[in-house]
C-alpha cells in the first residue's frame, strides 16, 4: 500500500498531485539546498574579503574609491581562497579536489580545447552584434551601462586577468564542478543543466546578463556533461569572455575605437554573421565527431 509523505494513504487525482508537489519540494530541500553550498562558500568568502579590504584595510576611502581602485585586488584573494577551502573540504571528505570538480589532466584533445575556446569567443562576437542593433532603452540600456561601468571599474590589467581567466576557473569549478556533480545523480542531465544554468544566470544581475549567462551556461554545462571534464566548459567559458577583455585593450589603446565601431552597423553585422557561422561551424563538427565516436565505441562492443 502506498502513502504520502505524512504516512495517509492518498485517495483521488488531488491527493496524486499533491503527493508529486510534497516530493519535489522534498527533493528541492534534499539535493539542491546542498548543492549550492560551493556557490553559497564562493560569494561568502569573496563578499568577505571585499569587506575587509573596503572596512579594515582601506577605510580612508570612499566606497566608490573602493570600487574603482582597490575592490578587483580582493575580489581575486577571494577566488583564491574559495579554490583552498574547497580543497580543504574535499580532502575532509576523503575524496580528491579534482575528483570533486570534474577536472582532468589526462586524456586532453588539444584541437577539441581549441575549438572550445574559439566556440566561445565565436558565439560572443555573434550575441555581442545582435545585442548591438537592439533599441538602447531599458533591459539593453541597463545592459550597455554595466558594461561602461565594468571598464571603468577595473585597472586593465587585473581587469583582464580576472574576466578572462579567475572568474571562468572558479565559476565552472563551482558550478558545472561540484554544483552539477551533486545534482546529476538525483535530478538527471535535463533537469540538473537547467537548476545549474538558472542559478548562474541569477549571479549576473541585469536581465540581459542573465538571458546571455543562462544561455552560456547551458552550453558549457552541456560540453562538461558530454566530455565529464570541466577543463572544456573552462576554455569555453574563457572564449565568452575573451571578447570583452580584446575590445577593452582596443578601446584602451585606440581611442575613439568604441564610437567608429558603434556607427559602422554594416561592419558590425558582418562581424556577427562571421561569428554566428564560426560558431554553427564547430558546433557541426564537435557532433559529426561525437556521432562517429559513438559508432566506434558501440561496434567495439562499449555501449
């Protein structure tokens, strides 16, 4: 005889339904509550170095000295540290930090790296054009201003360093690493991809980040679940934001680069449509490669 979660035997369509609403919520407070402790422990200890660094350290300063002078440098301390405690707790655990996160040495396919990397910086160059000819009013408008923002809130260099290649480590550690490992043998790939993706989209703020993290998110969660290493969702996800780190050296270095770039919509579609068709490009190609791979493995006797 089955019974619901209160030990009642159900009776009816209503009752199934809510028996269905009692196990997910169940499930919810069971699998992903202690999912998101890695992204709970990233934002805690980055917020906390951040506090240090703006109360203890540097509290001559105003707060929006803080930001555009000093808050990058500990914003930085505190990927670090989130690498060392999560590392600490894996080995409380027994278990290996690599283990843990999905991330792998061996076994590495350079040209599939590669074609990650150029994925990533291809499909941001095509989004980046779209997004462009959108009418500059609110979503895209509050878009624009936090891309201005984030140029002048950051030295270049560290600003580059950061983008490019702490946030993309930790990040893909964090989430398609230890949040997505912890969630997959619960929920499933559909399921898992899309919790993972929606919480990564929710930590970029603005709408238009978090439609663009969602879809970036889906597609590196996806290459980390084919390939079970998040090396390749870490080169992806340093291709996405290669492109803001190469235009902030041009806009640097060449002024008035931004305004002649932002007039020229004829060179700008060209660019998206280059980007756009790079990207369908490898995409075709990973999925002829991961179809005959299948083939192989399966007159192998593999599958």
């Amino acid at each position: 005889m089955k019974y619901n979660l209160r030990g009642e035997e159900p009776s009816g369509k209503n009752e199934n339904r809510r028996n269905k609403a009692e196990l997910k919520v169940l499930s919810f407070m069971r699998y992903f509550l202690p999912a998101v402790g890695p992204l709970l422990l990233y934002l805690l200890t980055e917020g906390a170095f951040v506090v240090l660094g703006s109360v203890v350290i540097h509290g001559d300063l105003t707060h929006e000295e803080f930001i555009e002078q000093k808050m990058n440098i500990y914003m930085i301390f505190g990927s670090i540290a989130t690498f060392f405690v999560l590392r600490a707790y894996s080995r409380k655990r027994g278990s290996a930090f690599f283990e843990d996160a999905s991330l792998y040495r061996k076994d590495i396919s350079i040209m599939k790296g590669v074609g990650c990397l150029i994925f990533g910086l291809a499909t941001a160059l095509a989004l980046s054009a779209f997004l462009s000819f959108l009418p500059k009013i609110g979503p895209v408008a509050t878009y624009d201003a936090s891309i201005d923002a984030l140029y002048r809130s950051w030295s270049v260099y560290l600003g580059v360093l950061f983008n490019t290649f702490f946030t993309p480590l930790v990040e893909e550690v964090v989430f398609r690493g230890y949040m997505l490992n912890r969630l997959l043998p619960h929920w499933g790939e559909k399921a898992s991809l899309f919790a993972v993706s929606l919480s990564f989209a929710f930590l970029h703020g603005t709408m238009i980040w978090m439609l663009y993290a969602f879809f970036m998110g889906w597609l590196i969660g996806r290459i980390s679940i084919n390939e079970d290493n998040i090396l390749y969702s870490i080169l992806m996800h340093i291709g996405f934001n290669m492109l803001s780190s190469l235009l902030w050296f041009i806009y640097l270095f060449r002024p008035g680069t931004k305004e002649a770039l932002d007039a020229d919509k004829l060179l700008i579609f060209f660019l998206g449509v280059l980007g756009a068709s790079v990207a369908l490009l490898l995409a075709k190609a990973y999925k002829v490669e991961r179809e005959s791979l299948f083939i192989t493995r399966f007159f192998r006797g593999e599958i």
